[in-house]
C-alpha cells in the first residue's frame, strides 16, 4: 500500500466524523496501521462486561484495554476462590478487569461488596470521575465510605437501589468522602433513618469552598433522610432536584442551603394545588439570597388539570425582595401524559402566563414542551 497521502492529523479529524459508525471504524482499523490507534479510542470508548453473558474477554488483554473509558459491570462474579477451587470465568474476568486503567466512568449492576473484595477494583479506581452504584450491597456503612474511598478523583456519584445493612462496623473510622465529589444522585430506596444520617455526616466532611460547586438530584420515592443530607451539605450546596407530592415536607427550615442557586421540583403528578402547596413551602423557607433559577418539571399535567389561581402564590413569593435575583422561572411539559399540553402549547403557554402575571411581566418566565 501506498503511503498515507494525509498527515495524521487529517486522518484523524477524518476518523473522527466516523464516530458514530462501528462499521467504518472496523473498516479503518484494518486498513493502515497508523489508522488502528484512533479508530480503536471510538471503538471501545464504553464496554460493558456481563457474567450471564459468556462473551470472550481475551480480546481486553491486549493494549485495547488502555481505551476503554467507561466500563459497566453486571452481576460480576466473586473475585476470590473458596474451596471449591479455581473457577475459570471467575478468574479470567479478574484477570482482565485490572488492564482498564484509563476508565472515566464506572458503572456498577447488582454487586456485593466487602473490605476483603473491594481491593480488586483499586487497579481501576484512579482515573475514575462517574461512579454508578445500582442494586449494590454493602454490609456496613464503614464498607461503603472506604469503597468510595478508593476513588480519588471522584465527581459524580449516583447511588439507585443501595443497600446498606448497619450504620456502623466493627472498628468505625473516619473516612472522608474524595473531595473532588461535587455531585450526588440520591435514589437510595433501602437505607435505614440510622444509615442515611451516617451517610449524611460522611458527606459533611467534604471540604468547604468559597463559591458552592455541589449538585443533590434526590430520586428516592420519600423525602426520608432529605434534611440530614440537606444540613451536612449547607454552604457547599448550588443545584438541589426535589420531588414534591402531595404531602411532601419543606426540607429547607432552619438556614439550610444558604448560598442555593438553582432549585428544580419534579411533580409527580398534575400541576395541581397540593403539588403547588407543597413547592411553595419549600421555596418559603430557603433562605439564600443567591437564587438564579426555579425549575418546574411536569410529567402528568392536562389542560384540564391546571389549577391556575394555585400558581398565583409562586406568581407573589417569587418577586418577593427574597428572589429578587431570579433570572429564570422555568416549567417544562414531558411525557405521553402531558399529551394535552403539548398538543395545545399556544393555549397552554397563554393560561401559564395569565396566572404568572408578575413573572411573565419580567421576562423571566419559560414554559417548553418536549
């Protein structure tokens, strides 16, 4: 074959528009050397490793592994032998896990984890930002703090269906929390009041900075262990999305989150007045002056369903002296649901903007429909 007729650069950038098409990308592994590295950092940016799926890894022992960037494990199996001698799947997905040194993103899937069994992931632990734990096990919460421990230069952390048995373990130390971690996404529908107050104590040893740089997205189905964690993260908190249901208490009471700059509700249900009732109660006793930006997201709300003398109160608390910094008041419409209101957008946006006279009048006011 000819010499490549482009710099590497251009062959790169040309590599790169293939992104999206595996089979071009395999097409260009195989056609020049020079080509395989690029065409290889699109072909296994993400793999995902199932041990119900009995897919050949071998492949991962070669340098490919170096390109994996977010790696999903489900349902590994144990990473230990007991009596019954060496398991060949066992140890040759072991074998093979330790070579994603570069991963960015670590995905989790129905797991168990112990001090004995988490050091087969530090290999893989350094470079990691985005940890996702779903449907995982820890016996106690000493296990779960030195677990993230191993993740120095965490960011994000995303825990959906954690199981935590006891708030405290045999010999209970101090483990703070990586301090990089500036977001959390709260789904957690199996944690005792005891362990979800030991995890929010964890989460106040976080180092406070000058400007707040945290994010809590709270996903479980109660607002159990809400103000705990509201209270450890103070100060450091910036971004907070709530649900709010009929019945949902404010969490805000007592100068919690005094430099808050964004708050979003995620409804449950209609837009209707227990659901309004309850955002407003929320929005009355936070007491940050800092206030940008107020997000409603609605997924079940009808034409018929608005109750728009309800919205009348957030109209009034929200040009108050108290956010008189808000630049945006936000509603959005999502989901088969909605299907009135997006049928009928004009219609909708116009009975919203009646009821939001205040807000309406200073231009801060969005309703999008998706």
């Amino acid at each position: 074959m000819v010499g490549n007729c482009f710099p590497q650069e251009i062959s790169d950038c040309i590599i790169d528009s293939l992104a999206f098409d595996r089979d071009a990308l395999k097409s260009c592994a195989l056609t020049r050397r020079a080509w395989l590295p690029r065409s290889r950092h699109h072909l296994h940016q993400r793999v995902t490793i199932n041990s119900s799926v009995h897919r050949p890894l071998d492949y991962y022992a070669t340098p490919a592994a170096q390109f994996i960037r977010e790696l999903k494990l489900v349902s590994p199996p144990q990473p230990f032998s007991d009596r019954d001698g060496v398991n060949i799947l066992h140890a040759n997905t072991w074998r093979i896990i330790p070579r994603f040194t570069e991963i960015t993103s670590l995905t989790l899937l129905y797991t168990s984890w112990t001090d004995k069994t988490n050091r087969y992931l530090e290999p893989i632990a350094r470079n990691v930002k985005h940890l996702e734990l779903i449907v995982t096990t820890f016996g106690n919460c000493d296990e779960f703090f030195a677990f993230v421990a191993m993740f120095p230069e965490l960011q994000s952390l995303v825990l959906t269906s954690l199981t935590i048995g006891s708030a405290f373990g045999r010999h209970s130390l101090r483990i703070d929390p990586p301090p990089k971690l500036s977001s959390l996404r709260y789904g957690a529908h199996f944690l005792n009041p005891t362990v979800t107050r030991r995890v929010a104590d964890w989460l106040s040893y976080l180092p406070q900075t000058t400007l707040p740089r945290f994010s809590l997205t709270w996903r479980a189905p109660s607002q159990n262990g809400l103000s705990s964690i509201l209270r450890a993260l103070g100060p450091r908190l910036i971004r907070v999305e709530l649900p709010v249901s009929p019945g949902s208490d404010s969490s805000f009471q007592g100068n919690v989150a005094p430099k808050l700059q964004s708050i979003r509700f995620v409804a449950t249900g209609d837009l209707k007045t227990d659901n309004i009732n309850a955002a407003i109660s929320m929005l009355a006793d936070i007491t940050s002056f800092d206030m940008r930006e107020v997000d409603f997201l609605c997924n079940g709300t009808s034409l018929i369903d608005l109750d728009v003398w309800a919205l009348q109160p957030i109209d009034e608390l929200l040009v108050s002296q108290q956010f008189e910094d808000v630049q945006h008041v936000n509603f959005r419409f999502s989901g088969k649901s909605c299907s009135s209101a997006i049928d009928k957008p004009d219609a909708f946006t116009e009975l919203l903007r009646r009821s939001l006279r205040r807000l309406d009048s200073l231009h801060v006011l969005s309703v999008k429909f998706d």
